[in-house]
C-alpha cells in the first residue's frame, strides 16, 4: 500500500474493551483501510485475551489486515496444541500466511509457530519476548501458588508490582485501562500458560527460523530480560533486525506515545525487497 495514510480510526481506549468476535473466535476491531494489505495476527501475551492491543491495532490498521487470537483455554494444555489453534487461525485469514506479532508469551507462541508451521508464517515480530525463561523454581512455584490464591486478588497483586510491569511514564488512565482489561484474564488459562512455560525452550532451534523476523526489546523491563534475550535471538536468526524501546518496560503497548507501527512497516517494507544482489552461475 503506497501513498498518504487514511486517519486513525477504531475505537477509543476510553470506551473500554468491546471487540468484535469473528468466527473462530479471532478480534478483528479495525477493518483493513485496503483490502490487498498483508494479514497481521496479534498474539498476547499470558494474560492470553488479546484486549491489551487496543492501542496498536488502530495504528497497524493503517498499512495491515490486523487480526488478534485470544488464546484458549485447552483440553490439551500444550505449545503445540497453541500452534496449532494459531495456525488454524492464519489459514481462515489468508491463503498464504500472515505477520505473527508476539508479545511476551505471545512471542514464544509465535516463534514456535515459525517452527513447526513455516510455510503460514511470512514474518515475526517478537516483542519482550524470549526463547527460554531462567528463574526455572519461579514456573514451578507460581501455579501451585495461584491455585490456592483467591483470584480476585490478582488485581491487587498487580497493583503491587506495577513497577516491574509498566514503564515509568505510563500515563494514569492507560493504567487504569490495563485494570479494566486484565480483569478478564481466565485463572485456568493462565495457569496452563505458565505450565507450557515450564517446557518451552527453542533455544537450538533458532537457527532453523526462516522467516523475516523483528526483535523489539523494551530496556526498562524488570519482568523479563528483553534486552537480552532479543539479542540472543537476533544473532542466531538469519538476516533479523533488532530494535530497542528505551524508555520501555514489560508491558509497553498500551503506552500513549508508542507506535507499533513505526518499527514494523519500514522493517516489513525491507524484509518483502527483493534480493537486490545480482544472480551468480
């Protein structure tokens, strides 16, 4: 899509989460402002409902055919069972594949889908993310924790460590909106996804990644160490960008003054070049 952007459109963050619900299940908030714009599907991270978007999906909605998946919760509680839901998702979409953009969790279930599905995956962007997690006594920890804890308590948990999740100049009433939308976050769900973590781990296998990829790394978080491992990630996937978000923390796409799009299109607009270099032989 060439040419001036058409304005911003979709809902306000002040209306609250009121997304429309497609037939697998899928968000789709914002229709596409060209019909021919790539698929972009957005996967949360372990909260797991894809309502943490709404500040991205208005801007992406400008140059891509923007999707979200808010993961289910599963009979089968896998990675691969998340893959394929994922892939079934991108197939309903497009008939040749979709820019998967992950965030945290959501960039382990991406990357994963890269992996075991390449041919639906036409590009990545990994945000905050990470091929593996240290701190292994935390995922072991932290379910048997939850279970005993009174759900309705998260709220006020969050609140409490609010400092390892936002960036510093998170404006109030984006915090606010975090508290309206994390309230719908399903205990079950939850908890299956800190016990896929417990298992996840791509870190030989990185290599074998072929599509585009886009690392985003947030260097004010204090949950994850973004930084770190997007560089790990970059210097093992071929032909990948990286990008810091100073100024950054975990949980950075609700932030007022970041936009998703920035980083994105000119990367996907290199990444879809043809090879300029000449034909040898």
């Amino acid at each position: 899509m060439t040419g001036e952007r058409p304005p911003e459109t979709g809902p306000s963050p002040a209306t609250g989460p009121s997304p429309a619900t497609g037939p697998a299940g899928h968000l789709r908030d914002v229709p596409a402002a060209d019909p021919a714009d790539p698929p972009i599907v957005m996967v949360p991270g372990i909260d797991g409902t894809a309502l943490l978007f709404y500040r991205q999906t208005p801007l992406l909605a400008r140059r891509f055919d923007v999707v979200a998946f808010p993961l289910p919760t599963l009979a089968d509680p896998t990675m691969a069972s998340l893959v394929a839901d994922l892939a079934d998702l991108i197939d309903e979409v497009s008939d040749d594949g979709a820019i998967l953009c992950g965030e945290s969790f959501g960039g382990a279930l991406a990357i994963s889908t890269a992996l075991a599905r390449p041919r639906s995956v036409r590009g990545l962007v990994i945000v905050n993310s990470f091929p593996y997690l240290d701190q292994r006594w935390r995922l072991h920890a932290a379910p048997r924790l939850l279970r005993r804890m009174p759900w309705g308590a998260m709220r006020l948990v969050r609140r409490f460590t609010g400092s390892r999740l936002h960036s510093a100049h998170t404006l109030p009433e984006d915090l606010r909106e975090f508290d309206e939308r994390a309230a719908m976050i399903d205990r079950d769900g939850y908890i299956e996804r800190l016990e896929i973590l417990r298992r996840f781990d791509v870190r030989d296998r990185l290599a074998d990644i072929a599509a585009p990829c886009l690392f985003l790394a947030g260097d004010a978080d204090r949950l994850v160490a973004s930084v770190r491992w997007a560089r790990y990630m970059h210097e093992r996937v071929a032909g990948s960008e990286m990008a810091i978000l100073e100024g950054y923390g975990h949980v950075c796409l609700i932030n007022h003054d970041l936009d998703l799009a920035d980083h994105i299109v000119p990367w996907w607009e290199r990444a879809r070049r043809p090879d300029p270099s000449p034909p040898t032989g």
